[in-house]
C-alpha cells in the first residue's frame, strides 16, 4: 500500500488543498482546518449549513491566507497572533474553545449572514473527546486530527452505485487528508486498534468515520444531491452509523508524502 493523495482544509469547510508533501503536526496536518468561519454565535458554519463554502478557494501563504470566491475580491489575511480573542465551537452542543477573530466584512459577504473568520492559534487548546489519550490535540476537525480513505473502498462504492444506475462519485466528495491505494476493499475496517506505519510516521487507527450529508455536496459546484449517503445507508450502515473512511491519531511529529509506503500492525 502507499499513499495515492493528500489533502488539507485551511478553513473549516473550504475547497481542497492538494500536497505532494506535508508535514504532520500533533493536532493534524499543518495548516489543515485552523481556521473557520462562524455564526454570530460563534458556532463553526460548515458545509452542513452552506454548501457555498464549496467555491472558497484558500491559497496558504506564510503567516496567513489568500481567499478568493465568485463575485468577490480576493483578500489576503494575516494570521490574527494580536487579534481579539473570544470562544468558539466546532459544534453546537460541543465545548468551546479559543480563537482569535481575523476578519468579518469578507466572510459576512461571502456567506450572507453575520459571520466572522477564526484562527485556531493554540491548537493544543482543544482536545480529542474519544478514543485518545488525554489532552492529545485537535485542530478544528470534526473530531480527530487526520482522515485516511483507502482507493479501493471507493470503487467498491461506486460499482454498488453503478449496479443501481446512479453516477459514481469522486473520493473528494469525504474530503480526507490522505488517500492510500493496494488495499483490498474495506480493509480499513479491520485497521481500527491498531496502528499504521506511513512512511517513517505511526499513526493509531483510532475510530470510523460516520457520514453525514456533506458527502452529497459536489465539491466543485456545491450542488446537492441524495448519494453516495442512501447507498452508504444500504450497505455500510453499523447501528446508527453509516461508514466510510477511518480517522488517525498521529504518535510524532514527521512529514508524508505521495508514494509513501504504508504498513498495517496491531500493536
């Protein structure tokens, strides 16, 4: 197995940064999701809510960010180190954590609503809620600092779509971290508890990935449809969860890069 692909979201939600290296940080890749867009609450928006978050392209730039959308000017954006701090959440009903605010005219526009830009500047000040140690780090995830999909899962899905006369859909649509392809399909599943050597990295295979209706929003569009959800619904449903994709924990600090071996364990 090696690695076939990977991918950050500086802002929560935003269009995809594709890498041929990155480096792995405790609470995630560098520069995936440590900034978000959020409600006048201070509640993360994410894709769940505007699926025009689609057409936010985000260039990293050193110290900040380039953001470009349609209909409006590009704005550069520093990284907000002296910015005025207040608590945000990933979630609604999930603990709050600090931010510091980095703009609000831009990110009020592009969503239409009241809305303000966020940067995590303290990463190690959210922690990983389940099946990790105490106090590991997380970045503005949903949950976990890194998503791994595995290629061939994939094509299982999309022949069970295809059987049903409905049109694949592209890997994209999971927005993972990192793509790994010469698995057999599903072989994720049996990863979990354990642990994966990825280059010169390890990484525990801490819990999977329950779907939500994100994986119905074309990624390049915003457009929504009703798969590949209904037939992950038909297939990959365990209990109330409906899954593809497992989520990491990294055990260092390293880099990866396309090509990078992969290696399964169980201690």
């Amino acid at each position: 197995m090696r690695i076939t692909a990977l991918y950050t979201h500086p802002v929560k939600g935003c269009h995809r940064v594709e890498h041929d290296t990155v480096r792995v940080e405790p609470w995630g890749l560098a520069g995936d999701r440590r900034w978000a867009m959020v409600d006048a609450e201070g509640v993360a928006i994410t894709q769940r809510d505007a699926a025009v978050l689609t057409q936010l392209t985000v260039t990293p730039r050193p110290g900040g960010l380039l953001l470009n959308a349609p209909g409006l000017p590009p704005l550069a954006v520093d990284e907000p180190v002296d910015g005025p701090e207040e608590h945000v959440r990933v979630f609604r009903r999930k603990p709050p954590l600090p931010a510091r605010v980095a703009e609000k005219e831009w990110s009020s526009r592009f969503l239409g609503c009241d809305a303000r830009l966020v940067w995590q500047a303290d990463p190690s000040g959210r922690s990983i809620e389940s099946h990790a140690r105490p106090g590991e780090p997380v970045n503005l995830a949903d949950g976990f600092p890194v998503l791994l999909a595995n290629e061939a899962s994939l094509s299982a899905l999309n022949d069970w779509l295809a059987e049903a006369g409905e049109e694949p859909v592209p890997m994209t649509r999971f927005r993972p971290n990192l793509v790994v392809g010469g698995a057999e399909p599903w072989a994720e599943d049996g990863w979990l508890g354990g642990r994966l050597r990825i280059g010169a990295m390890t990484f525990r295979a801490a819990k999977e990935c329950s779907r939500c209706l994100v994986t119905t929003i074309d990624q390049e569009t915003g457009e929504t449809g009703r798969q590949p959800l209904r037939m992950l619904g038909e297939r990959r449903r365990f209990g109330n969860a409906l899954l593809f994709a497992i989520n990491l924990i990294p055990d260092q600090t390293g880099e990866l890069r396309v090509g990078d071996p992969v290696e399964v364990s169980t201690g």
